[in-house]
C-alpha cells in the first residue's frame, strides 16, 4: 500500500505540496539540501515533520528519477 507523503490543499500555502499533517512545503526540504545544510537541521528548524517523512520522500524521488532516466 502506497503511503501519501505529501498534500496538496488550495487552503494551504496555496496549493503548494507539502509534507502530510503539516504545512511545511516539500520545496524546503530540496531547498535544504541544495543550500548543503542537512536533514537533521530541516528537522530541528521544522519539527512538525519526522525523519522518516524526510526518507520516504527522498527514497521516492530517487527511485522516481532512476525509473525516468532508463
């Protein structure tokens, strides 16, 4: 069974994709990461998100991009 890690709620940041049960946008999270910071600041700046959030999406856009450039 697929678990839902993001939503996506008009009343919520407009729509953008954030992580599920928070309002935290995925965006951030890559954002993070491109700024070379690492997952444990993301998580003590956004607490509301847990680690495994944090895996589980980054395990999807990796498996994601390694099915797309085959």
């Amino acid at each position: 069974m697929a678990v839902e890690l993001l939503t996506r709620d008009p009343d919520i940041l407009g729509g953008e994709a954030v992580f599920k049960g928070t309002r935290v946008p995925a965006k951030t999270l890559t954002d993070y990461l491109a700024a070379g910071e690492t997952i444990d600041n993301f998580l003590d700046d956004f607490p509301t998100v847990s680690r495994r959030q944090v895996l589980d999406f980054l395990d999807k856009a990796r498996m994601r991009l390694t099915t797309e450039a085959a």
